[in-house]
C-alpha cells in the first residue's frame, strides 16, 4: 500500500495564477468522473463553483488599520499570558488574527461553535493552542453526561461478547439443542441480531458525539487520526466486538502521549491481533520454540500447542470465520507494522525484514483465541531462533522481550520519525506538507523519544501552519464535515446511530475502510462531482429540519436573522459561519438561493443522497427563506473547506 501526496489547488487568494491552477486541477478531478452520470455542462458548473477564489489572505496596505491595530485592520493576537512559541515564529505568521482563531478552530477542532470564536479571541490563540495540548486540564462534563447513557462503552470485550452475542451463534445453538428453528426461535434470533447491532451502533454514535460535544477538542481530532492511522475494519467476523476498548482502553489513553506506548498498546490490541491474523501466527513447523517450566520435563509438541494457543471452542461449519489461516508464520500484521504504522512504505525494510519480525511477533496472541480475551504471550509457539532484522542481531533464546525490543527499534527509527512527522504535517498543514517543516517535526519526534504532544506543538506553532497558504486548504472528510456543522449549527448530538450513517452516505463510514492504511488524508478523495453535490444537499438537508437532532432555532441568532431582510440575514450568516470572509461569488448564490448546480440537477445528478425523498430544486424550495440561506451557506466552497 502506497501512501500517495498530491498538490492540491488552494482557494486563499484571488490571483490569476491561482485560480488557473484551481481550475485545472478541479477540472481534472470532474473529468474522472463518471460521464453517464453528470454530463458536460453539469462538470463545467461544477468546476466553477469548486474553483470559486476565497478572499481571506489579501492584507491590506500597512497601517490602513486603525490605531492599535495589525497591518490587515485586525486586532492583534494576544499572547503575553501564554506559554507561547517563540516570537520569531508569531513575527513570520502570514495570517491576520482573525483568520489565526478561525485556522486553529477549523484544524486543531471540528469547527468553531457559537461563541467559540470569540472566546479563543479573547483568551489568545496561542493560550487556547496551549490548553488543547493538555487535554488533562479541561473540564468535559457536558460530554460525560451525554455518554453516560450509553450502555456498552464501559463493559470488556468479554463482556460484549457474552451480552451481545452474534445472531449466527445463537442459530446454531438451537440447531443443536432442537434440530429444527420454531417460530419463537425466529422471534429470539431477530432479537439478538438487533441487540448485536447496539455495539457498533453505539461506537460510532459516541465517536460522533465526542467530536461534537468535547472541550478537549485536539485530543479528540488526535483520537481521529490515529484510529484511521492503526485503522481496524469493523466488517471482518468479530472484530466489532473488540473496537470498543480500542477506542477507549487503546488509542485514547495514548493520543497526545509517547508513539512507543502507544504502539505497543495497539500491538496487544484484540482489534489489531484479530483484524491482521497475528492472533494465528506460530513458530513454522521444524523451528526452535521456547520451553516453560511446566513442559521441561517432556518432549515440546509444537503442533500440539500451536492447535491450543489458536484454538476457539467447536462451532458447526455453517458458523465457521470466513478467513480461516493455515497454521505457522502469518506476515500480515509484521508487514502492516513496518509499512503503514512506523517507517513508512520507503522506510528501507526488506520482505525479509518483514519474515524476521513476524517471527519475532509469534506467539503474541489473544487468550480465549478467536474470542478474543486479554493479550498473552505463548513461549510455546514463539519462534526462538536468532533473527536479524533491519540490520540488527536478535540472538537465540528470547521471548516476549523480544518483541518489545522490535517495537523500540521502529519506534526510534528515523524513517518513523520522518513518516510520523509527515502525516501530522498533512493532516495540520497542507496536502503536500512544506519539507522544512517535516524536517523540523520530525527532529521534535527524535529529541523528545517520540513525545506526540511536543510533535503537534511544534506543527501548530509554526509560521507554516499560520501562512496564508495554508488557510482554508485542507477539503473536509465526511466526518469532519458532519460534525463541524453539528457543531456550527449549536446541534444537540444524536445518540442513536443516524449521524454516523449520515457520515457513510457521505462515503466514510467510521470502521468502515477494509484495507489497513486507513482513509485518505488528502482533499483529492473526497471532491469528485457526485461527492460535490451530495455535500450540498446535506447542507440544505441540515438547515430545512432533515437532520436528526438539528434545529435551526437553536442557532443562537437565528430569530434575529430571520427577522431581518434578506441581504441582512446573508451578511449575518457569513459573519456567524465564516467570520465575514467569503468569495463575491459565494455571496451572490447565498443572496439569489441560486446555486449553480441544484439548478441543473434533474436527470444529470445523482440522488443517493436524498432525503425523507426530496432531491436537487424540491429541497431548494423546500428550504426556503433564512433556512435556504443557511443551507447553501453549509454547502460553499468556505465551509467544506478547513
């Protein structure tokens, strides 16, 4: 697996220059799509509406401000009470303070909510930077009253398992016990398959909920990307019931920690050792296995024990896992480890490499086997032998410290320091990080032995993160996407599933990506025609009231503004949702409710993202008025963008 950077066009100023590179690439990414389905003039409105020119990184002349004021006419950035980075970096910041406190909220949270604006204006945004860096010290009371209705995110796997049982387990139960399934059997599978659908259900409700309500708003977008970083698909044989504690007991605890620990937490994961076979992997028939006190006195049975450290209690075929291994050596989690979690698909490393360190990880395993259970290690089925791996000796002999001592490798490796300091540069910054500032995040990783917070400190302090191209930059994934309106819009979270499966109709399910490398972090994934206009109709959904949980009224100034003519109620608008920054042309759709695409939708556009079965101009008209407004405003250029 390839992890693959693109320069992305970039709507922050209005130059001629900009706008052709703009322009060629959004017409590059309309063109991949699917002809049968949106036809040449829908592409080229389309095109024009992605390449719309954001007018947020023009200053204006020095001293044209008011006294007091920053070269742009703003305020300045207050700093003084604040443990803040060094003055040279705050000297070279490109952006004005307004756009400082609007970049920090739209990077390091899901989007600003009413009145988080002016509180980070207030407090400076270095002081706010600071705080978001020690989550320990915020308050989140609000978010762990919500949770605590929640009914399986406390319990062990074990637990979930036992309470929650697959529907399939309990068919072939009764095929034992009675031979033939009676209607009240019917009646008691159905229930099972519905409670067994609470666990996912709940996870990915929380996850919503969490981004929506937490103070701790960087701790919660660190949990995002390290569970896409170590990504676990939710859709292979039980692996679902193990994501709870991998959210809550694995990536959580570690998020802004050290990377070593957290990789060795995600190592003794049950999600990570089931969804990539390393629960199977066992020494090869013919290699030197470890011996335990309590088998020194009789002959090792490598075969024997391999079929009791992989074994899960008798289960009729028809019930059987789908991806059945052979018994020995099983790559995929070493392979994964080495390419997609530390050094990176260019780290150096070789298949052999990859064979050693499997070999070094055998008999790391799950104690109830295919059910899961706690971490343990088997010396029985651990291979032995002496092994080399990126050109170090592993002597003979050793057992679990072994693998620990391949995890302290990786984890010191430059190349991981390197890649580590490249993905967080992507996510932060830009699509194509700046190399300067890798280098320097990456120097942070090494100093510091891998400290994740000082590594996001040193990002997003940095002139880049605060220039004028960075502003604005990054296209928002599906997730980021529903919860910043959620958040946006004052938006009480559901707490039944409905705002995550609004994220996978918008083509990101959570736990929902199959291969291990994860979603993708750059902008280019996510804006293809179709994504374009069902990312509008969300918006337009969200404002006329077809959200769960989402009530226009709650926006806190939503009765004044509709009260108000409509030129007023638009400059309301940009001024609650983008801080008064948007594109003539943006302004011109929200003023005529004219939106270059829903015009021409009908038989050209894709529906799957309809509605209660309103689509394209129904929905327009629907949403009449101040929620039209709104809705339009949701789905611009400026708000799908972060």
């Amino acid at each position: 697996m390839m992890w693959h950077t693109h320069d992305h066009s970039r709507c922050i100023n209005a130059s001629d220059s900009a706008a052709s590179k703009r322009k060629t690439s959004t017409e590059q990414a309309v063109n991949r799509s699917d002809p049968a389905l949106f036809g040449p003039a829908l592409r080229r409105r389309v095109s024009a509406f992605i390449a719309i020119p954001l007018f947020v990184g023009c200053a204006a002349p020095a001293g044209s401000g008011p006294a007091g004021s920053g070269p742009d006419g703003t305020r300045p950035i207050r700093t003084s009470a604040a443990p803040s980075p060094a003055a040279a970096n705050i000297a070279a910041r490109e952006q004005t303070a307004d756009q400082q406190v609007q970049h920090a909220l739209n990077r390091l949270a899901f989007g600003p909510r009413p009145g988080d604006v002016a509180a980070v204006r207030a407090q400076g945004v270095d002081r706010w930077i600071d705080r978001q860096l020690h989550p320990e010290r915020l308050g989140d009371t609000t978010l762990t009253g919500f949770l605590a209705a929640y009914e399986t995110l406390g319990k062990t796997s074990a637990a979930l398992y036992a309470d929650y049982p697959p529907a399939a387990q309990a068919l072939a139960q009764l095929q034992r016990r009675n031979g033939v399934i009676t209607a009240e059997d019917s009646a008691r599978i159905r229930e099972q398959s519905r409670r067994s659908s609470i666990l996912l259900g709940e996870l990915t409700s929380s996850r919503v909920a969490r981004a929506v309500l937490t103070e701790r708003q960087l701790d919660e977008v660190m949990v995002d990307f390290w569970e896409n970083h170590f990504n676990v698909f939710s859709g292979k044989d039980r692996t679902r019931y193990y994501l709870t504690a991998f959210d809550t007991k694995v990536i959580r605890p570690h998020a802004l920690g050290h990377f070593r620990d957290l990789l060795g937490a995600v190592a003794k994961s049950e999600a990570m050792l089931y969804y990539l076979d390393n629960w199977q992997s066992v020494a090869d028939s013919g290699r030197p296995v470890l011996q335990t006190t309590r088998t020194q006195n009789r002959s090792p049975n490598p075969r024997a024990a391999a079929r009791r450290a992989t074994a899960a209690p008798p289960r009729p075929a028809s019930v059987l896992p789908t991806a059945q291994r052979r018994r020995g050596l099983n790559e995929n989690y070493a392979r994964e480890l080495m390419e997609l979690h530390t050094l990176g698909v260019d780290g150096g490393y070789t298949q052999q490499d990859v064979i050693e360190v499997a070999r070094a990880l055998t008999g790391w395993t799950l104690d109830r086997g295919a059910q899961g259970g706690s971490f343990v290690f088997r010396p029985l089925v651990h291979d032995a032998g002496a092994k080399t791996i990126l050109g170090q000796h592993f002597p003979a002999g050793r057992g679990i410290e072994e693998g620990e001592a391949v995890l302290d490798l990786l984890a010191r490796h430059p190349k991981t320091a390197t890649f580590i300091a490249t993905k967080l540069a992507r996510r932060f910054v830009s699509d194509s990080p700046p190399p300067a500032l890798v280098t320097r995040a990456a120097a942070t990783f090494r100093a510091t032995n891998g400290d994740i917070r000082e590594v996001v400190r040193t990002i997003v302090t940095s002139p880049e993160f605060f220039s004028a191209d960075a502003y604005r930059a990054k296209v928002k994934s599906p997730f980021e996407l529903v919860v910043s309106t959620l958040r946006a819009m004052n938006a009480t979270p559901d707490s039944t599933p409905r705002s995550a499966q609004l994220i996978s109709r918008l083509g990101q399910p959570i736990f929902g990506h199959q291969a291990p490398n994860g979603y993708p972090e750059t902008g280019d994934a996510w804006m293809n025609t179709g994504a374009i206009l069902n990312r509008i109709n969300f918006g337009l959904a969200v404002a006329s009231g077809r959200v769960p949980g989402v009530k226009l009224a709650a926006w806190p100034t939503s009765k004044e503004l509709a009260a108000l003519p409509r030129e007023q109620q638009v400059d309301g608008v940009i001024r609650e949702l983008f801080g008064g920054a948007v594109s003539a042309d943006t302004r011109q759709v929200l003023l005529t409710g004219t939106n270059p695409f829903l015009a021409k939708r009908g038989s050209e556009s894709d529906t799957s993202f309809a509605m209660n079965g309103n689509t394209g101009t129904k929905r327009q008209a629907a949403a009449a008025g101040f929620a039209q407004i709104v809705g339009l405003a949701l789905g611009a250029p400026e708000f799908q963008r972060r």
